[in-house]
C-alpha cells in the first residue's frame, strides 16, 4: 500500500538521496490486538536506533523493495509491537506499545553516490526518518529505507527502529529474524515480549542507594509524548563532532591482560575490564587535568541483565535488557595506582549488579520516574556492544553478506563505544569510538601514548577508520 510523504521526509543531510515511493507494511495475517508493557528501562529510550547495510549484488532496487516488503509483513506477524505504535495509557498513564497494526513504513529511493562515496554527512539521507510526525498515533517504530547507488548499481537498506521495542541483542535477532524471513527460511529465533520479569513490585521497596541515577528532564533520556515526537528533531539539529577510533586486536587485548594480572590483585579479569581500565584511565585524564586528589571519578557502563533477573529472562528477550552499573574511583588513586586497581573497581561494581539490586533499581525508577543517567563531568561512560553483533557483518538478506556495515550514533550521544567489528567486516578485538573535542582528544591519544609503552605496545591509534563520524 503506497502513501504520501506527509509524516516522513529524509532527514538533515547532504540531499543527494529522493525517496520515490513510501508504502506501509502491516502484519501479513490479522492478529488480535493487543498491548506491550513498557518497563522502567525501556520508558528511558525515546529515540531511535540505527542500521545500515551496503550490498554490491543488486537483482533490481525495485525487486529488492517488493521482495522485502513481502518479507517484511511476515515478520510483523512474529513482531507486532513494530507494527504498532507507542500509546499513553489513560488509566495507568504509562507510556505502551499498542499492536494496533498501524503498520511499518517501507521507502524507495535513488540517489547518485556509490558504496564508496557514501559519507558520514550522507547517512540521513538513507533512513526514512519520521522526524515530521505530529503525533503518537502517526510515529512509526520502524522504518526501512532502500535505496539505489546508481554510482555503482548497488543498494542501501536502512532500518529505523525505536528504541522502545528493543537493546542491542533483541535488535540484532531482529535484523536475524528478517534475514531468515527474506532467504525464505523460518524465524531465527522466536522474540518473546513478556517484561513481567521488569515490573516494579508493588509497593516499590528500593532497599539500596542509587546515587547514580538524576533527574534527566530537558535530556535525550526524558520520556514524554512530546519528547519522543520531538526526538529526531533534536537529533538532527544536535553539533555534529568528530569520532576517532582506535584498535584493540584480540592479540593486544590479551597482552594487556597479562599486565594486569601481572602483579597479582586479580588473578583474571575479561578482556573488557582491561580495556574499559585502559580507556578510562586516559578519558579522566584527557578531561580531569586540573583535579584535586579527592575528586572522584565515575566510569558508567552497561550490563547485559537477561540471565541476572531470577528467574532469567532468556536469550530471546526483546526489549530492553541492558542496565548500567557505575564504578567510583578518586582522581589520586586513577592516576597513582596501577592498571590492576582500575581493573579491581570495575570487577567489584560488576558484582553488585544482582536480581536484588535490579529489583531495587527498578522499584527506584517507579517512585523517580523522571529519573536515569545523567553524565557528569567527572563521568566517563562506556558502551560495549555485545559480540553477537558481530552478525551483522554477515546478514544475509537473499543477496549475500554486505559490502559494507554502519550503525550511525546519535550525535548527542557522548559514550564511548566499543564496536566488535568495523564496518569492513574486520572482527578483530574491539574498535574503539571516542567523542571529545580536539584539545581533550590530544590528551587523551598522549595518555593512550604513554600506557601503550607500560603495555608493552598494546593498543594501536588509527588516523582514520570507517567508524568515524
């Protein structure tokens, strides 16, 4: 079914992609409505995620588009929250998924650049961004964008989804879910939506402290109906800065783990919690030049909660299963101690994250529902992007793995990223993304500089790399 492009529209970028044709992509079967509870943690995520895949072997753009819209309205089926739209609900007030079969939104467009021409200024203008929407009712939760690069006769898809319906792991089965539907296969991995696990108890019973946690009102991480309309907008108008990024081959992540256990305070640690001691080190130092030794110092990271919560969420969870954990450590002991103490910290704050402490946290969240983290100054947060997303640089849509893989970030976004993978397909250790400003980032490479020598020559900086945006 084709539409006009009155709630859609290319967002802010270089205008060199004209969408054709828009259609809207419902269930491909009648499914009984229904709702999607919204749990304290999905209610923080009012934006959108992005994916955006290149392919070389290109049967017909056209075909391409009719071929996915076909896979697409089978997949709804097994996912109707993305079909749905995001509702208040006038008793409980709560922010809902109504399975409503609105329908997704499928666009055809064409533009003149290659695979290789496509820029970090470019990517916009491939997703088919909702960002005119006037209300709930017209947002959709997903999106998909195909275009044509008449400069080499390959082709973009790009997927837009809200952040509501799902992190990074219910995301990538996802996209995993689609390409089995797509090779006419059957689902990869059956979602299961049932948050029950992520309810608040009732009376909430909030039997930890949980300092980490501000009021976020005015941030990306505020949930309203207005907020989540107006979300792309800010996205969009939001100073774009630059990212660099580093690379931590699995052979230098393992030399770097032989120096932290080297003087015995811990007899073994993961090769995240190297890394993440490394790159927090250098990040304090890069913005905490002039602070006093007593000044403490955050590192915010994320968990993966689904085999935390008792009794397990399960694999296939989709929704929100991440949460964040926050590990302390004075300006004097960051930048005296060895990489070891560093090491140490981020083990112990990993250790609080139980079934009891979630459940504290999120009965925390039902009495502060204005509530979620809110980077400080003295803050460095670092999101590790699970292994499994690795997959992607192999999803295979009927057309063979991409040519090339990009998850463009939200310009707001501060964190640094460890990505799994380039966007060359590279899966080699992590690939670091850092944001800062030119005078903190030269910083920061000195320190990378000078722990690379202590490390015995562990980490590499690249001038340039596919993920920087």
């Amino acid at each position: 079914m084709a539409m006009a492009a009155s709630v859609v529209s290319p967002s802010r970028g270089s205008s060199k992609v004209s969408v054709r044709e828009i259609f809207v992509v419902r269930p491909s079967q009648p499914l009984n409505r229904s709702t999607i509870f919204l749990s304290n943690i999905d209610r923080t995520h009012g934006y959108f995620s992005r994916n955006l895949f290149f392919f070389r072997d290109n049967p017909g753009t056209q075909a391409v588009v009719e071929h996915l819209r076909k896979a697409l309205s089978k997949l709804l089926v097994a996912y109707p929250g993305h079909a749905g739209r995001a509702v208040v609900n006038p008793v409980t007030n709560r922010l809902e998924i109504d399975c409503n079969s609105a329908g997704s939104l499928l666009a055809y467009a064409t533009s003149h650049l290659s695979i290789h021409d496509v820029s970090v200024d470019d990517f916009d203008d491939l997703f088919l961004s909702p960002a005119e929407a006037r209300s709930l009712e017209d947002l959709p939760l997903l999106t998909v964008q195909v275009t044509h690069l008449g400069g080499d006769n390959g082709f973009a898809i790009a997927i837009l989804n809200h952040h509501l319906l799902d992190d990074a792991t219910s995301g990538i089965f996802f996209l995993l879910n689609l390409a089995s539907i797509s090779r006419g296969d059957c689902l990869y991995l059956a979602p299961n939506f049932d948050r029950t696990q992520l309810r608040a108890r009732d009376p909430p019973k909030v039997d930890f402290e949980h300092r980490q946690f501000t009021n976020v009102g005015g941030s990306r991480f505020a949930i309203t109906p207005d907020s989540i309309l107006a979300a792309e907008k800010s996205r969009c108008e939001a100073p774009r800065k630059t990212r660099k990024t580093y690379h931590f081959s699995f052979h230098r992540l393992n030399e770097l783990k032989k120096v932290v256990t080297h003087d015995g305070l811990v007899s073994r640690c993961s090769s995240f919690e190297a890394l993440a001691a490394l790159v927090w080190r250098a990040h304090a130092r890069a913005l905490e030049s002039s602070s006093s030794a007593e000044t403490l110092l955050k590192l915010h990271f994320v968990m993966d909660t689904r085999n935390i919560l008792q009794p397990p969420l399960g694999s296939n969870f989709s929704g929100n299963g991440q949460f964040g954990v926050v590990a302390e450590m004075t300006w004097e002991d960051m930048c005296n101690l060895p990489l070891s103490h560093i090491v140490l910290c981020i083990q112990e704050a990993r250790k609080m994250l139980t079934d009891e402490y979630m459940r504290s946290a999120i009965d925390y969240l039902e009495l502060h529902p204005d509530h979620w983290y809110v980077p400080g100054k003295s803050q460095t947060q670092i999101n590790a992007w699970p292994r499994l997303m690795s997959k992607a640089v192999e999803l295979d849509l009927g057309w063979g793995k991409p040519a090339r893989v990009e998850f463009p970030l939200d310009n707001r976004n501060s964190a640094i990223i460890f990505f799994p993978f380039d966007a060359n397909g590279n899966v080699d250790g992590f690939y670091v993304s850092v944001k800062l400003d030119p005078a903190p980032l030269a910083v920061f490479e000195e320190h990378i500089a000078t722990l690379e020598k202590e490390c015995e020559n562990v980490v590499s900086p690249l001038s340039t790399h596919p993920h920087d945006q």
